[in-house]
C-alpha cells in the first residue's frame, strides 16, 4: 500500500468547503481526493452567467423573482398552471425557460411551507434536483430561494438542498479504466443572508465528507480495505480534523488479552487491529460508538457459499465505516462532545491457521466463547471493541452498529436497521435522531429467555443462538455491563444496487447522520 502524504489544510478546507486541490498536487491516497466533482459556490450575488435556473418555490407563492419583467411573470405562471406545479413538497418541474430569463432550463422546486419543511424532504428534493440536472447539459446552476425571504429558512433551505445534491453526486469510480462522466456542474446557491446561511451550509458539508468517508471505506474491496488499510485510511482522513487516533497493531490486540477480536483474522494474512478515533470537543463522560469493522466476510470454514451473498461482504466493514464518518462529521462539525469511535478490524478468511468450529477464544474480558459457527464472527470482534471502550474510556453511553445478521433482515428488511437497547433514553434518543435524518431503525427483543440459547457446554457462550438477531444482541449485552447501550444491526443497509433518492449506486454511508444527529442529542449528563 502507497499512502502519499497529506497536505492538512487542504483537507480541512476540503472537509468543510468542499474545495478542490490545486492543479499540480499528486494525489494517490482515494480518500485525500475531494469525493465530488461538482463546485459549490455561496453568494448573496447571482451568479454571472448561468445555463439554469432553479427556483425555489414555497406551496401557493406568485413565482416572481427580483429583476423578472411582467410579461417573464406571466409566462412562468402559465407554464406552472400547465405543469399543475403549486410549490408543493416534492414536486419538481424541468420547462424552457422564457427568452426574458437568458437560460436555456428553469426547473421549480417546490418545497411547501418553509417553516415545516422536514430537513429529509428538502434533501431528497436536492437529490432529484441533482439526478434531473445530470440528465442535461447544464454547467453553471443557479440556485434562487428568495421567494423564502426569512434568512433564517432561507440558508437552511438552501443548505438541506445541497446537502441532498451533495450526497446524490458520490461516484466511487476509480477502479473503471474510462468511467462514466462524472457530474461537474458548479451549483450557485444564491443566498440572502451570509451570515445565516454559512453556517448551516458548513455543518451540512461536513455531515456529507463524514458520509463520503464512510462510503468510500464501505467500497473498498476486501484485499484494499483491509484491517491496516482501513485504519491507515482512516488516519489520514481524522487527524487533520483534530481527531486524535490510536491504531492498535496483532501483537498488541493479542497482548492485551482480545482473544476473540484477534482469532476472526488469524488465518488471514491481514491480521487484527483495533481503531481509536477520539474526538475531545468537551471534558466531559465520553459518548462511544463502536463499528465492526470485518473488511471482508468468507465466513470462514463455515464458508459462505451463496455466491451473491459473499459478494456483498466487501461492505461487512460499514459499521466500522459508518463510525469513523460519524467521528469526522463530528469533528468536522466542532461539535463541544467527548466521543470516542472505536473500530475493531478483521478479515474472516480461511487457511491453515485460521479458526476451527468449536474452537474457544478468550475475549478481554476474560470471558470465553465457543466459535459455535466462524461465520457469527462479527459479534466476537465487537466483543472486544464494546469491552475495551469501558475498559478505557468509561463512556456514559455506548451505541454499536455492525452488519451483524441475515436473521436481521429477514425480519425487518433492508431499508430499517433493527436495534436493540438496555436502557430507554439511548433508545428513544437514536430513534428521534434516525427519524430526523430518514435512517429509519426498528426495535427488536433483548430478553432474558433468550440466554439460554447461547449457553456453550464448554465455554462461558457461544457465538450463535435463536432468535438470530437477537442472540447475537444478547451475546453483545455480556460485555457492557451496565453501561447505558444500544445495538444497531445494519445488515442489507450497507449498499443499494443502484441509484435512489440521496443514494448512488454502492455504499450508503447508512449510520453516519444518525450516529452524528445522535451525539448531538443525547444528554450531557447521565440520568
Ligand atoms: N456479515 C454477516 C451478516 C450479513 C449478511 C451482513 C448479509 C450483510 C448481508 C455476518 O457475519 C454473518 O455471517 N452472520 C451469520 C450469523 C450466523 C452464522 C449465526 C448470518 O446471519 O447468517
Ligand atoms: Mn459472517
Ligand atoms: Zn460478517
């Protein structure tokens, strides 16, 4: 692996502008390259020349922008009659514009009262605004809302628009000899106010780097994104934003006792490692989110053998993903939190030395668990992670997210992540928190008849049980004591085949703007 080294305040700026690198820079390192090729540019100004024009239309307003004559007003009113468009949410409407605009298109956005406007409506309508402006020839697109004259709506609006432009706009592309053109528009958001819009702008550009982040390690392919790899990448991406970053090496994951952790990847020639991403924005208890991070899945003896489903097993590393994008959104946010992500790092392969059916492995903990089956290996690496975060950083609150089960997605499918929690104020919290963001989560059963179901005859557990989703969630309870605690299983959220709504085609980044909107509103202090 080659990692050149990065320039710092290009990242930053790139973090929080979306800014591209200047001609001469070399870059190899994927993740240092800006993830979009489109220009994002903030004015209180128009832009000077324009192919398109976007207007932003709140239900039942007279379509009239400053400057319009009569007979433009006229015109655009009919087409909006015509097209039955009444600035309702979600409508859209793509019309040649009348010779009095000097554009080629005007596209109405509709975006019904701006006051209600749910965040996750007006992303979704930047992304069909972004899908609709890709299916043209547009190059310069000019962004108006000042038929939302308070500056307050009117930034956010504009923000939560681009953000869902942003988040469509994601190619991952770079394994394709001759890709497909990417889309390179310069988006011209035409702002009333600065001083109101550059904030919410900035917080949005920085969920979507967090989101680009963990996409692009979801993407990875398995000999890529492998455990040294992953966390290489990672470190590149989290210390320019004042992320302090620890990476554990095989031998010191082995010698500090994480026995489970270490035997998924002992058979791999990509050994363990354990990922310590800590954001201290306030002195705070810490809050934890820990990810599994198994950059790919065989596994193991017992072999997967649906040839679709081991495929998809380069993206078995999203949780992981999802909490190294959640740490840099964070970070790149500012956000006065203590977070520490925490991601244990594997690869479940196969080979003389790997692990055995019924092998026992001893965890930090102490603890021990029977491999019941090699391919329940997620639970026994996050194990160690959920362990070694309360071991060292005593967090008020813990929530893990892994593509933990198939048994997961056959009981709430792949749209949902099933969550289960010990404790109600975690629970509720993460549920308003993915309601705000559209990640939608759906509680399962934690449940004391469940224990029995994986009782080992020689170890303290065993690694698989009944019900599937829950008993690796009972497994995972064993080691957090009585630490406030959630467990979100992300299996099938990971990656959608093809484009839809603020999803590319590949990895969704699914967990990066909950886990972040979750941080946020969690309590600062334990109840
Ligand atoms: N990574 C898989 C779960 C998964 C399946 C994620 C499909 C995404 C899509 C996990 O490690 C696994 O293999 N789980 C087994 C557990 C079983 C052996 C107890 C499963 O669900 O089949
Ligand atoms: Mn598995
Ligand atoms: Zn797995």
């Amino acid at each position: 692996m080659k990692l050149k080294p990065i320039m710092k305040a290009s990242l930053l700026s790139m973090a929080l502008f979306g800014a591209s690198f200047s001609a001469n820079a070399t870059i190899e390192n994927p993740l240092v390259t800006s993830y979009l090729s489109t220009q994002t540019v903030i004015a209180t100004q128009a832009a000077e020349q324009a192919d398109t024009l976007v207007v932003v239309v709140p239900e039942g307003a007279a379509i009239q922008l400053a400057g319009w004559s009569t007979s433009t007003v006229e015109q655009v009113a009919r087409i909006a009659e015509v097209a039955g468009f009444e600035g309702k949410m979600g409508q859209q409407e793509t019309v040649n514009a009348p010779a009095g605009l000097g554009v080629t298109r005007l596209i109405l956005v509709g975006v019904g009262d701006p006051a209600e406007a749910a965040r996750t409506k007006v992303e979704d309508a930047g992304a069909a605004l972004a899908n609709m402006i890709n299916n043209t020839k547009a190059e310069t697109v000019q962004v108006n809302a000042e038929l939302i004259s308070n500056p307050v709506y009117n930034g956010r609006i504009l923000a939560q628009l681009a953000h869902g432009v942003d988040l469509r706009n994601y190619r991952f592309d770079r394994y394709q000899s001759s890709p497909a053109a990417r889309p390179a528009q310069t988006y011209h958001y035409h702002v009333t106010s600065r001083s109101h819009a550059e904030r919410e702008f900035e917080a949005m550009q920085a969920l979507a780097q967090g989101v680009f982040l963990a996409r692009e390690l979801t993407n990875l392919p398995g000999s890529a994104g492998y455990p040294a790899a992953f966390a290489e990448y990672a470190r590149q991406a989290l210390e320019p934003l004042g992320v302090n970053v620890t990476i554990l090496t095989p031998e010191q994951v082995l010698e500090m006792g994480m026995g489970a952790l270490y035997g998924v990847s002992q058979g791999s020639q990509h050994k363990a490692h354990l990922l310590i991403a800590h954001w201290e924005g306030s002195s705070e208890q810490p809050i934890a989110l820990v990810g599994k991070g198994n950059t790919h899945d065989t596994g193991g003896y017992n072999l997967k053998t649906n040839a679709a489903s081991i495929h998809r097993m380069p993206t078995d590393k999203a949780g992981g993903a999802a909490v190294v994008g959640a740490v840099a959104a964070i970070a790149g946010q500012r956000l006065e939190q203590n977070v520490v992500g925490v991601v244990p790092l594997s690869q479940n392969s196969i080979s003389g030395e790997a692990l055995l059916p019924g092998d026992v492995v001893t965890t930090g903990s102490g603890l021990t668990i029977e491999v019941a089956n090699t391919d329940a290996e997620g639970r026994l690496i996050l194990a160690d992670g959920l362990w070694y975060v309360r071991e060292h950083y005593n967090p008020r609150a813990i929530a893990d997210i892994a593509t933990l089960t198939g048994a997961k997605m056959t009981a709430v499918g792949t749209d949902f992540s099933a969550v289960f929690a010990n404790n109600e104020l975690v629970y509720e919290t993460l549920a308003e928190a993915a309601e705000t963001v559209n990640e939608r989560v759906w509680r399962l059963p934690l449940d004391p008849r469940f224990e029995r179901s994986i009782s080992s005859r020689i170890a303290d557990m065993k690694n698989t049980g009944s019900p599937g989703a829950s008993a690796g969630a009972m497994l995972l309870q064993r080691f957090v004591g009585d630490t406030p605690w959630i467990h979100i299983d992300m299996a099938g959220n990971a990656q959608v085949d093809g484009p839809s709504g603020i999803h590319p085609a590949g990895a969704t980044g699914y967990g990066v703007r909950m886990l972040t909107e979750w941080v946020k509103v969690y309590p600062k202090t334990a109840e």
